[in-house]
C-alpha cells in the first residue's frame, strides 16, 4: 500500500495458469467478516499485477 493513495498494489507471481473460464478471486478477513476484494488471472508468466481500490476495504475497518 502506498501512503497518501487510495489503491493498494497487489504483485503475484508463478502462479498456476487457469483455463479460460477461470478466474482468481481475492478475499480479505477484515473484523472476521469476509471482503471481496477483486479478481483477476495471471499472464503467461504466472505473473499479478494490480490495483485494488481501498474505499471499499476501509469502509469494513
């Protein structure tokens, strides 16, 4: 996360390729209440990278 931004950046790598009607799903426990909090598929590489916008994961803290 970056100070004074309203987005967080989320960097994976060597993840497994999924086929095409697949996707990667990002949850977060925040107050023991799950979050979605976006989802997403990796490259070619196994590579992630990503903004997740923050004004909708503070509203839950």
């Amino acid at each position: 996360m970056a100070p004074k931004s309203d987005v967080a950046l989320l960097s994976l790598q060597n993840l497994a390729p999924l086929p095409k009607d697949q996707i990667y799903r990002l949850w977060a426990i925040v107050n023991n209440e799950k979050i979605y909090c976006g989802e997403f598929n990796s490259d070619s590489q196994g590579k992630v990278l990503m903004q997740l916008p923050l004004d909708e994961i503070v509203d839950y803290c």
